[in-house]
C-alpha cells in the first residue's frame, strides 16, 4: 500500500491477463515471475513474502474448483437449462427491487416523472466528487453521473471504473428492503457515467491504490447523500503499514458509522467498502516488534444529534525497532456531514510521536 505513488508502475505487479492454471498445471514460475517483476524497475520492489502470496492463489484456485465442482453437481441434479433460468431469476428480481426502490424515493422526494437529485463531497486534497442522479419514473431507470467530477490527481486518489460501480451497487443493495442476493442484476436499471481524465476514470498509467480503499469511502458518502439515507460514516480506511527489509505489515483501523433517521451509529466499527479485520492486540504484539499503547474510543467524535453518529477510535502503536511506517487517510480537512440537523462527526489525525515526545 505505497502512499505516495505517483504513477501505476509504483504501485506492485499490474496484471492484466495471465492463465493460472493451464492443463490442470499452477503456473508457480510464470506468476512468480510476474510478481518479482517490479523489483527490476528503479524504486520499486517485487513481492516480499512470495511463499505466503503463492499460498494464496494456490488457496483461491482450490475455492474456485470446489465451486465448479459445486455448480456441476446443482446442474447434474437439476439440468442446465433449469440452473441458467435460474440464475436469470435472480438477476432479474435484484433489478426488480432495484426498481422499485428508485420509484419510491422519487415519488417521496415529490420529483417529476423524470428528476434528479444532486449531491457532492471533497477529498482532503479539493478534490471534488460531483453527483447527478437522474431517475426515470416510467421504468425505474437511473442515470448516475458523475460529470463535474475533479480531474485525476497526481497521486494515487485516483479510482477506476469498476471501483466507482463496486461503490454504487453497494449502495443500491443497501437501499434495496428486499432480501436477495448482491449480484449483477443490482446494476441492469443503472446507466454510470464517469468522464474520462477525471478522478473517477483515470489515465492507464494513473496511480490507483488509494481510489480503491479511500476515493471509494467518498464515492459511498456522495451516493448516500444523494439519496438522504444517513449521515456519512468515518469515510476512510485508515491504511497504516510499517516493516523493512525483512517484513511488511498492513491494517485498516476502524472508525464511526453515520446515524440514521432511526438509528444511532455504532462507534469502533468497519464501514461501508471493506472486508477487512484488524489483527487482535496479542498476535500483533507477538508477531511484530511493536507495543500496542492504547486502543480505544474516542468519546464525542461521531457528531451530535437525536441520533447521534459512531464515535471513531485512537490507535497508539510503539516501535521496537527501526521500521519504515506510513499512513494513507482521509477525513483529515473535511469532517463526516451530519444529517436532517444532525452535527458533522470529528475530523481525524495522524501524529508522528518522536522517542523524545515531541509530535509531528
């Protein structure tokens, strides 16, 4: 997770297509070879820890052939043509929902027959994302654009596409009272307009590594606001790493979740674009050379309301040893907004402790 990238290159191996598995045969060599690649450009580095990165794949190739094994099974038992209608069904009853839910807020919002509601949000950097949402009563159709949009950065802020999209069926699932299953079918009444050379639709040579774990956060709070569903949550991961030569270590920390119109948001928590845990404080302590200090709440930072929003937490970490750290954040400038009156959650800090004390 380099934070200052500044181009593509700089941020590890950038694969577009490559056949793991030929004639039943992992291909170790070739994906060893494509992982160890960027060590050979000036400034940049190959995969550190291949025995652990080649467990893995290996352990994805093994899910995705029990997967197969699994639909062949369903398709023995039922017959392909049942199994695809099937899995058309469910398709198409997301984009039923989907639907259906873009009709009602329109109707609720009291907008024409065809309208659009407006929001936007800024990166800590003045970045703009802008949001139109053009909903379509007749069909239940929805326009997403996000033209307005500040241009791409020279940095690594910069999120592709599929992030954007990723962002929007999210959301659009949330939004979604039904219980179906997230899948394609959330995105067939949706039509996502992201202009080229902006933030959202970068050059092929763009950094990108902060779009997906911070530009996503924002992307997530603009769709939100939109849609006036609750307030924003920490809109951040919180992407700490630190190692050397020897070893790397990478955590997203937690934070606030917005309140809602009937809820209050919980505090300490993941939200939103992540699938991640952090490492419980005795195996982080036990496996690197460092003391975890405090980890804790951070009573009255989730904003004030009749619902008052998730309080965000304080991570102090000591190092035992000389290590490289870095940090890549947002919500630093601009704070969480609040909603329907509700106040706008805290903004958070990074500080550099040095052994004499004195903060940076």
């Amino acid at each position: 997770m380099p934070p200052t990238s500044r181009t593509l290159v700089q941020e590890g191996a950038a694969i577009v297509s490559f056949k793991i598995v030929k004639a039943g045969s992992f291909q170790e060599d070739g994906v060893r070879e494509l992982l160890m690649a960027p060590g050979k450009i000036p400034g940049c580095a190959g995969c550190r820890n291949i025995r652990d990165t080649m467990s893995d794949l290996r352990a994805q190739v093994a899910a995705n052939n029990t997967g197969i094994r699994l639909v062949g099974e369903l398709i023995a038992e039922y017959g392909n043509p049942m199994v695809s209608k099937y899995m058309l069904f469910i398709q198409d009853t997301a984009a039923r929902c989907v639907r259906s839910m873009l009709i009602e807020f329109a109707k609720k919002k009291g907008l024409p027959e065809v309208g659009t509601v407006v929001a936007e949000d800024f990166m800590d950097d003045g970045s703009k994302i802008h949001l139109a949402v053009t909903i379509d009563q007749r069909d239940g159709s929805a326009v997403f654009d996000f033209s307005g949009t500040g241009q791409e950065v020279y940095g690594n802020f910069n999120a592709p596409p599929s992030v954007v999209k990723s962002a929007v069926i999210y959301c659009l699932r949330c939004f979604v009272g039904e219980d179906i299953p997230l899948n394609q079918g959330c995105l067939e009444p949706v039509t996502v307009i992201t202009p080229e050379g902006t933030l959202l639709n970068p050059s092929a040579e763009a950094a990108v590594v902060g779009g997906n774990v911070l530009t996503s956060q924002r992307l997530v709070d603009v769709v939100l606001l939109a849609f006036e569903c609750c307030a924003a949550s920490q809109g951040c991961m919180n992407n700490l790493t630190f190692g050397d030569e020897t070893f790397g270590y990478y955590e997203t920390i937690a934070g606030g979740a917005g309140a809602g119109p009937t809820w209050d948001g919980r505090g300490g928590v993941h939200t939103h674009m992540t699938n991640t845990r952090i490492t419980d404080p005795e195996i982080l302590e036990r496996r690197y050379p460092v003391h975890l200090r405090r980890f804790s709440l951070r009573p009255g930072s989730g904003g004030a309301g009749a619902h008052p929003g998730g309080d965000g937490v304080v991570r102090e970490v000591q190092f035992l040893k000389p290590v490289t750290v870095s940090i890549l954040s947002e919500r630093r400038a601009f704070p969480p907004y609040g909603m329907a009156g509700g106040g706008p959650g805290a903004r958070g800090a990074n500080a550099l402790v040095k052994a004499g004390g004195r903060a940076v």
